[in-house]
C-alpha cells in the first residue's frame, strides 16, 4: 500500500469532505431519489436517473477519499531540513534560456494546485526535483517543449493553501 504523503491541512480538508458526504449529502440525495419515485414511472423518470446518478458519483468518491485517508501519511514539512528537494520545499528554478526565475512548492496530490505554484508530490516535476540541491541543472519535458533549469533555491515557506 502506497503511503500518501500530505500536510495536516490537505488530510482535514479530505476528513471534512468525507464527514459531509456521509453526514449531509448522503442523505439529500436519498431525500432526492425519494421526491423523484413519487413522480411515477421510473424507466422515463430523468429526475431518478439524475438523482442515482448523483448517488453512484457521491459512494465513488466516498469510497476515494476513504481509500486516500487510509493510506494518509500526515507530514509537518518544517521539522525537514530542505537543503535538497522534499516534501514541503520552496524550490526556485531559472530558466537557462530566458532567465526567467519560476518558483514551485512539492505538496500532496490533494493539496495541489498549479496555477498558484503548488505542485503535487507525484507529478512529473515533482518527481525530476526530488533530491535535488541548489546549483543543480534539470532538464524538463515541458508541454511547451524541453527546458534546462538551475534550481537557485531549496528552502521551507509556510504554505498559503487558501487565496
């Protein structure tokens, strides 16, 4: 079994998204699925067909957020040292080519987000710095082309999840 690493706030975020599921949303949709066989015929019923629809995405991703938190590994990245790339590391990259400095936090899969410069500890990326120091040359397959990179910077920030 794959231990899944994440930060206190990615696992109580996935916790209360699975509490919500079973507590509330669980029982909206049976209340829906009611409504909808009161309506009659269930073979033309769209609003049953919708509402158990709803239903098998909800058990589906009940079952992935039970599944993920059973193999949560909860990681403080602070207590890490981050004179190579880990979990947790602010790492700043330059481009080779442009100079153009670009800056990543490695975070668990539930907690990323690209666009804000929080990538996942699985990705491709991620997975090419790990390891890695200042000084060092990376080259990456980007989807814009290949691109050479020097990592400038290996350090702990504290991770802002929320805007």
């Amino acid at each position: 079994m794959q231990k899944e690493p994440m930060t206190e706030y990615g696992y109580k975020k996935l916790a209360d998204e699975l509490e919500y599921l079973k507590s509330t949303a669980r029982g909206q949709v049976a209340e829906e699925i009611q409504k909808a066989r009161e309506l009659g015929d269930l073979k033309e019923n769209a609003e049953y067909h919708a509402a158990k629809e709803k239903q098998s995405l909800m058990e589906a991703r009940i079952a992935e957020l039970e599944d993920i938190l059973g193999r949560a590994q909860v990681v403080d990245p602070a207590t890490f040292e981050h004179r190579r790339v880990s979990f947790g590391s602010t790492v700043t990259l330059v481009d080779l080519d442009s100079d153009e400095e670009v800056t990543y936090t490695i975070v668990g899969a539930s907690e990323a987000n690209p666009d804000r410069g929080l990538i996942s500890y699985h990705s491709p990326l991620a997975r090419q710095l790990i390891g890695k120091e200042p000084g060092d040359e990376v080259r990456m397959k980007l989807p814009g082309g290949e691109k050479e990179f020097e990592i400038e910077q290996v350090c702990y920030r504290d991770i802002c999840f929320t805007e």
